[in-house]
C-alpha cells in the first residue's frame, strides 16, 4: 500500500522582539539612528512572523523598561505593533540589561523566539549584556542581531599613507577583535548570532526566522 507522510510549519509560537533604545542606538549608521535600522528590520520580522502564524510582542528598554506589547495574533495586529513602535523615543543613558532582561523575564511564562536588537563596543562594557542574555537562553531560543560598523572596517581595510593611517587601523583591528570576543561567547552560551550592515539587516533577519 501507498504510504505518504504530511510536514505542517509549526505555528502558534512566541516570538518577543526586544529593541534597544539606550545610547549606542541612537548613533547613527549610513545616516540613519541604529534604532531606526533595528525598527526596520523587527517590524518586518513581525509581518512574516504573523503571516506564518506566530504571535509576535514588542519591548524596549534603555536605562529603565519601557514599551511592553503583549504577544498578537494574526496580521490585524500587525497594525498595533506598528503604533507601538513609533512610540519608542531614542536614549541618552547606557542600556540597563540586567532590569530590562529581569523585566521582561517576569512577564513571560512561555517558551519564546527572543530576538534582541543591541549594539556594543567591547567586552568590558558588553560583560553584562552577555551574563542577561544567557539568562534568557535558559528559557527561550535568543536571536542576537548587532550591526557591522563599515566605519570601523575601512580603516582596517584601506592602503595606510601614514602613521595616522595605521594607527587608525590598529585601533580598528582591535575593536573588531573585541566583537568577535563577544560573539563567540554569546555563540558558546547558545545564542544564534547576526553581525551585519545595516542595509542587509531586514532580509537577514527574517531568513534567519
């Protein structure tokens, strides 16, 4: 007898997407803020999350909690995740990962796709953003998606002329080799990992998804 199998896309998840809104995000990357970029790309994840049909929430801290979505369902809701975000308003204080991740732990009670959208600059100030998202990898599955800098790499990158010249690509190197520090740390901890410019962000995201 003919023997046939059925595969169903599993839907119904959560998928929480956490924006930071502190002051790295406010800089601003091919001349648009970082937290822009990052609005871009979640709001885009969210129509093809809904589309698929997952339940899709919105947070964003800085240096205290702020926007808190609760999950929805369908594309109807995509509309209010649309108006929640352009609530968010632009930090001036560094980003407060243990009350934010502490926050967003207590109100959520299922297993979720948490995708966290942040920046960094080195380890030293990166080490508490690391300790909080292993945190969350306890209990949920953790998308952590930072931008590539092109104005860090071309110094590295470039034919030095100078003293100055090299001294820029030293420093840069350095600053890369940070990073790299960082993201394979938070890869050891279980935490799938984004690095890319700003204008392959959106689509990188979603594919990832």
């Amino acid at each position: 007898k003919l023997l046939s199998k059925e595969y169903r896309v599993e839907r119904n998840h959560n998928v929480v997407i956490a924006l930071d809104t502190g002051r790295l995000m406010s800089e601003h990357l091919d001349g648009i803020p970082k937290l822009d970029h990052a609005i871009n790309a979640a709001l885009l994840l969210a129509y093809a999350a809904l589309r698929g049909g997952d339940r899709v929430g919105l947070f964003g801290f800085g240096s205290r909690p702020g926007l808190y979505h609760e999950p929805v369902h369908g594309i109807g809701g995509f509309r209010n995740l649309q108006v929640a975000c352009a609530r968010l308003d632009y930090g001036f204080d560094e980003s407060n990962f243990t009350l934010g991740v502490s926050t967003l732990m207590e109100r959520l009670s299922r297993r979720s796709l948490m995708v966290v959208f942040t920046d960094f600059v080195d380890t030293i100030s990166a080490e508490l953003m690391m300790e909080q998202i292993g945190r969350l990898t306890r209990n949920h599955l953790v998308l952590f998606v930072t931008f590539d800098d092109q104005e860090i790499a071309r110094p590295r990158l470039a034919r030095p002329d100078s003293l100055l010249d090299v001294a820029r690509a030293t420093v840069a190197e350095d600053m890369r080799a940070e990073r790299r520090i960082v993201i394979e740390r938070l890869r050891r901890l279980g935490v799938q990992c984004l690095e890319l410019p700003p204008g392959a962000l959106a689509g990188s995201v979603v594919e990832r998804y």
